[in-house]
C-alpha cells in the first residue's frame, strides 16, 4: 500500500502472517521508497512479492525472531531489497 512508503509497518500476532509488497502496476511507488517492517509478536512474518515481484535478500525473506526488524527499499522496478535481521 502506497500509505507503508517510508513508514514502519508492523506484525504483532502469534499466528503466521505475510507481508505482500504489491506490483508497480498496483501501487505506484518511487525508485528508492523504502518500507521498514518490525515483528512485535510470537508468530513468523515473511515478507513476499505479489505476481512479478522479486525480493532480494542474501539470508531469505522471514523476519526471524520477535522484535526483528527489516527494510525493503525498491531499486528496479518491481524488484526490492530486503535488509536486516532476516532469515530462510
């Protein structure tokens, strides 16, 4: 969603939840946008791309571990870097 852009996104739940950053062709987003996200509970987070979205990140896209935090900053479009405390 456009209104994450630059803001902290986060995920307190002890059930599974994802994080789906949308397309270009949904959401118009600028080169360099970023959207910080924080897991605040028990429950995993993963962060995925909707169709035709790519998530770079060299440790895998799961938050992993309560009070992880993460950001995805847009680099090409529809291709994102996820960095920080993350894992497969």
């Amino acid at each position: 969603m456009l209104g994450d852009a630059g803001k902290l996104v986060t995920m307190n739940s002890a059930s599974a939840r994802t994080i789906t950053i949308p397309a270009a062709s949904s959401v118009a987003f600028a080169t360099g946008v970023h959207i910080d996200m924080a897991r605040l509970g028990l429950g995993t987070v993963v962060v995925t791309g909707a169709t035709g979205v790519t998530i770079r990140s060299p440790l895998g896209s799961a938050l992993r571990a309560q009070y992880s935090a993460a950001t995805a900053v847009l680099y090409g479009s529809n291709t994102w870097l996820l960095l920080g405390d993350t894992e497969s």
